[in-house]
C-alpha cells in the first residue's frame, strides 16, 4: 500500500498535527475533570442541599456520572460522521460542544436560587459534556495515529493521551489556586464559577490551533476508494450504515476486548483522582487543599511518563506494557490506601503518583492499540466505540460505587477489592488479544476489504 497519500507527513508536520490533537484533548479533559472536582467539593452543597454531606456527594457524583452514559452516544454520532466526513470536521465540533456546556455551567444558578430546576439544569450540561467527549478520544487519537508510522505509532498516538493527565493538571491547578486564595465561603459563592468560565478562553485557542491542521491522509485514501466501488457495493453500503452494525460485523472480539482493557484503566483512573478528593478529607482527615496539591503533583508525572509508556509499547509490544499497568494498579490498592490513611502529605503524593504511572503503562499504549485493531472505514466508529460503551460500566460509577462502599462499609477493604477486580479483567481481555504493533494501517484497510483470508495473510483481523 505504498503510495504518497499513505506515508507519513514531514517530520515539520507531525508535531503540529500532534500539538493539535494535543491541545483539543487537554481542554475536553479539563472541561470533564473539572465537573468532577467541583462534584467532590462544592457541587454537593450548591445543588443538593437539602441531603446530608455524604448524600449530596453522591446525588453529586450521580450527575457526574451522567455524563459518561452520554458518550457511547457521542461515540456513535461522532463515529458515524467521522467514518464519512473526516476526523477534523468532528473534532472541531466535539471541541465547541464541551466549550459551550463547561461555560454554561459556570453561569448556572444553584438550589438556592431556583430550587430543583438547578441540579436539572446541571445534568443536562454534564449530558452535553459527555456526548462531544465520546466523539472527541477517538478522532484526536486517530488523527496521529494514521498520519505516523507503524514503527513509532505508539509514542505518537500516546501525547493525545497525556491530555488526560494535562487536563487534570489545569483543572486541579485551577482549583487549588481558588482554594488557596479565597475563603471557604468566597469560593462556594463565587470562586467555584471561574474554572468553568475559563473554559471559553481555552476552547478559542484550542479551535485556532485544531483548524490549522490537514485530514488524515489514511482516511483521504480510504475515502477515495469508497467512492470509487460505492456503486458497485450499493446493498452491502445500505445494509451496513449504521457503524455499530459495521463494527459488530467485523470487529466484535475487538469491540470486547476494548471494552475490557479499559475497565482497570479506567476504573483505577476515577478512584484515583476523584474519589480520593472524598476518601482523604473525610476519612483521613486531610484537608481540600492538601488532596489537591497531591492530585496536581502527581498528575505531573503522570502527564510526563505517559510518552515514555508510548515508546516503550513500540519496542516490547502493546500487550506486554499494557498488562504491566493492569497487574500494578491491582497490586498498588491496598497500599494506596493505607498510605492515604496516615494523612501525611509525603504518603499522600506517593500513593496517588505511583498509581497513576501504573495507569500510565495501561492509557499510553491504548490509543496505537485500538486504533491498530479497527480497518479505517470504521477505525474511528470502532475505536470510540469500544472505549466508551467500557466507561458506563467503568468510570461511570466507579466514584459512586466507591463512595457507596465507603458509606456502607466505613474502610477502604472493599474499595480496594473492587478496583482489584476490575483489573482482573482487564489482564484477561488483554491476555486473549494478538499483538498489534506491527500492523500498518492501510494493511488493515486492506485486509478489511478483502476478507478473511487475505486478512490472515496479511496478519490483520476482520472479524
């Protein structure tokens, strides 16, 4: 499949398409992230007044979760789209839908002002939220992927990653500033709204740099060749227009194996940063602050491990990496609790950094590995689907299931076990997966077309 819409762009390019990708990831993530810290430490108060602290933490985390129930409807929509119009037209729109919602938010008024309408209005902006963050992962992720090469696909394809850990970093910074600077009382009234307000600022600079990018060219010469036989192979287009029926028909074992690699990575994620912001300060006893000041340290080295995990998957393979991370998470719960439960500071930052570098060896390779396991005419469609119908299962509830157990149990014990088992999980579906990073991506189009047995020739699956 060598041709000159198929190589890789001048290494001039590259960056700049990675910057993009980059900088549209980091400001969703901060947008979502954002929800979830202001969830943990005032929206509890500001729009469920009325329930006792520990129930409006989770009425407020039930919002939160809300809004990953909206991306696998984001991930078809934007899949869809992306399959057949590009990945830059969707990834401008998924940009300027969490802009919108995340400003929206900072305008809300709370229960104070207009009573129940309050916390409505407020899950269906986090509705908004989800919904662009369910197209966004997969288009910002494949649009490196298919300008690069195999030979260096995962460290590329993981800085879109780091946006999680970026996003994280600005949303925490933020906060913790506020946090630092205002009363208590000033931040609930007002000090709580500029994060969200902020988010205007950043979606204009995201969309200026986002628009100055080109299409990928894989998905311009796969879109080429559907043009050219879309004729020929009209029954066969009518009958497989939907993407999800696409994906199902020939990437469903990929489809599960998504879904379960993600359910420690993700599952570990959330526990790992947004539950510990309701674990430290109120079973151990560590101020807001402090929790934040953590969160943000360790999101640091999160954000600067991520590539190094990149590269590492292009010498030793995805799988290998991936199941590090799985099997390390795992392991690391019950001593990241035990060290948040000392309440030192030192205790606190160690706990949350290692846990996320663990995490960091399971979200790094995943970008190059879902990309790898899907043929272009539906990579972005299989892609976001795979990642985020595993988000309502996992990082969905895992806040509210953690603080469930906190409430019922009153230790971490069952906390721990949970995100134990999740890793379990993950460590199967990603111990049954093939190898994938010696696929190219073009080979995998052509595979795909060709079919099962030309697919085994070429060592890239159909089905």
């Amino acid at each position: 499949m060598a041709s000159p819409t198929t190589s890789p762009p001048p290494p001039a390019n590259l960056p700049r398409i990675v910057a993009a990708s980059l900088i549209g990831t980091t400001i969703e993530w901060y947008d979502f992230f954002l929800y979830g810290s202001a969830a943990a430490l005032v929206f509890n108060k500001l729009f469920f007044p009325d329930s006792d602290p520990l129930v409006g933490t989770l009425l407020s985390f039930l919002t939160y979760a809300v809004g990953f129930a909206a991306r696998p409807l984001g991930a078809l929509v934007f899949g869809h789209y992306g399959d057949r119009l590009g990945r830059k037209k969707l990834l401008v729109l998924s940009l300027l839908l969490m802009g919108g919602a995340t400003f929206a938010i900072g305008l809300l008024p709370t229960h104070a002002t207009v009573g129940s309408a309050a916390p409505v209005l407020l899950t269906v902006l986090r509705l908004v939220q989800g919904f662009a963050l369910g197209g966004e992962w997969g288009g910002a992720v494949l649009l490196v992927s298919e300008h690069g090469d195999a030979r260096r696909r995962g460290f590329w394809a993981s800085w879109p990653q780091t946006g999680a850990p970026a996003g994280q970093l600005l949303a925490t910074g933020v906060l913790s500033l506020l946090t630092a600077v205002l009363s208590d009382s000033a931040f609930g009234s007002w000090g709580w709204r500029i994060p969200f307000l902020l988010s205007g600022v950043l979606v204009v600079v995201g969309l200026w740099i986002r628009l100055s990018v080109d299409e990928s060219p894989v998905f311009q010469q796969a879109l080429a060749q559907a043009e050219g036989r879309r004729a020929a192979r009209a029954a066969e287009d009518r009958t497989e227009r939907l993407p999800l029926v696409s994906v199902l028909r020939h990437h469903w074992r990929d489809v599960l194996v998504a879904m379960g690699a993600r359910m420690a990575e993700n599952i570990s994620y959330y526990v790992i940063t947004a539950f510990i912001l309701v674990y430290a300060t109120t079973s151990a006893g560590v101020s807001k602050q402090t929790a934040l000041n953590a969160v943000l340290i360790a999101s640091a080295v999160h954000f600067a491990v991520i590539p190094a995990w990149g590269a590492l998957s292009d010498r030793i393979g995805r799988r290998p990496v991936y199941l590090l991370g799985a099997a390390g998470v795992g392991l690391w719960m019950f001593p990241f609790f035990w060290l948040i439960d000392t309440g030192g500071f030192a205790h606190l930052i160690l706990a949350v950094t290692v846990g996320l570098v663990l995490h960091g060896a399971m979200y790094a390779p995943q970008a190059a590995f879902f990309a790898e396991m899907f043929a272009t005419r539906m990579r972005y469609s299989g892609a976001s689907i795979g990642a985020q119908f595993a988000s309502v299962a996992a990082g969905a509830p895992a806040p509210l299931i953690a603080t469930a157990l906190l409430s019922a149990y009153g230790s971490s014990t069952p906390i721990a076990l949970y995100v134990i088992g999740a890793a379990v999980l993950t460590l199967i579906a990603v111990g049954v997966a093939k190898e994938t990073r010696h696929r190219d991506l073009a080979d995998v189009e052509a595979s795909a077309d060709a079919g099962p047995t030309a697919a085994r020739a070429a060592g890239a699956r159909t089905i």
